[in-house]
C-alpha cells in the first residue's frame, strides 16, 4: 500500500513537472503568436506616416485658402474698435514657403501687411514670419496652432494662429514689463488685444 501511494506520489509530481515545463513553452507560443499580431497592428498604423499620399498636411497647407472676419480691438479689457480683416495664406514657387497676407479693409485706416512664413526646422515645427527689410519673428507650430513672442521697443507681443474646425482664430496681444516684486520673476502686462475669427472664403 505504500508502495503504491508512492508510486502516485511520483506519477503526481512527474505530470507536476511536465506542466510545469510545459506551460511555459505553451505560453512562449502564445506570447509570440500575440506580439506577431501586435507587430502586424503597429506596422498597418504607420503605414500611412511613411506613405506620402497619407502625410499629413503642415500647418500652412492646412490654412491654404482666403479666409475673411471682423477684427476686434481691446484695450484695457474695453472694446474700443473693429475692423473687416481678409487673411490670404497661398503657395509660392518654392516648397517651404507660403504667401502670409492681410488685409485690414478700413476706410480710416487701410491696412496690407503681405508677409511670407518660411521653414525653419519642420521636425520641431520650426518656423519664420519674414517682413521683409531683415526682419524675422520665430514662429512655434504645436499640432493645430501655431505661436510667437516677441519684444519691440520695450512692447512684449504675442500672436497665434489657431486652426479650429473650419475656423481660423488669429490673436495679438501687447503689454509691458511689470515692476519687479521678485528677483526670479519677470511679469509683463496684457493691456492689449485683437482678435478674430476667420471663415474660409475660397
């Protein structure tokens, strides 16, 4: 009888042993099986980020057309003014450059600042508001808007352009530096602002 309870003690253990070296192996295929699978998913997801028919269009292509709305002119948190404004981004003759016009239609005061946005680094989203006469402001494009700051005697300045549906939001605004209350920190003013909302004409 003990010989027998031994003997199943160790068909036990031997089916124990098996199982446990088994499993491992089972779960091995498995595993590979799972990761092919993973791999195959991922390699049809990128697919279209390494296909040029399936890139996906920069900033200023995604803004290419006329777009038109009124401009509203804050000073203080006050409105003060407003003014019909036509945006116009177009292609020029060279790939990393776009035509960057508008139009203030004003009777008053008649505005056309017609710029040309220019690559600077298009991995970091990189890019350049060329004025004209040497003048340059950094432009920072993250996914659907793209920003700038800048300083001009003494004035600190920024603008956005901000692609939202099928509206286009373009906003300055203007302010001062602050009277230092602290040595680490520098604070500027927002005393001005001028902002709108742009429809695409064509």
């Amino acid at each position: 009888m003990v010989l027998n309870q031994y003997r199943e003690i160790r068909i036990t253990q031997q089916i124990q042993f098996k199982m446990f070296v088994e499993q491992p192996i089972l779960i091995h295929f498995q595993s590979n099986g799972i990761m092919r699978q993973r791999f195959l998913l991922l390699c049809i997801l990128l697919f279209p980020c390494f296909n040029p028919l399936f890139a996906q269009k920069t900033f200023p292509d995604q803004c290419l057309g006329q777009w038109k709305g009124m401009m509203y002119i804050y000073s203080r948190s006050k409105l003060v003014d407003s003014v019909l404004v036509r945006f116009t981004a177009a292609p020029t003759d060279k790939p990393d450059a776009w035509t960057w016009k508008t139009e203030y239609i004003s009777e008053k005061l008649p505005m056309v600042k017609d710029y040309v946005l220019r690559v600077k680094d298009a991995a970091k989203g990189r890019y350049v508001t060329d004025e004209g006469d040497g003048i340059e402001l950094a432009e920072y494009v993250f996914g659907n808007k793209m920003y700038s700051v800048f300083e001009t005697g003494g004035i600190l300045l920024t603008s956005s352009y901000e692609l939202r549906g099928s509206e286009l939001i373009f906003e300055v605004t203007s302010g001062e530096k602050l009277e230092a209350t602290n040595e680490e920190v520098t604070n500027y003013s927002t005393n001005n602002l001028q902002r709108v909302v742009l429809r695409r004409e064509k």
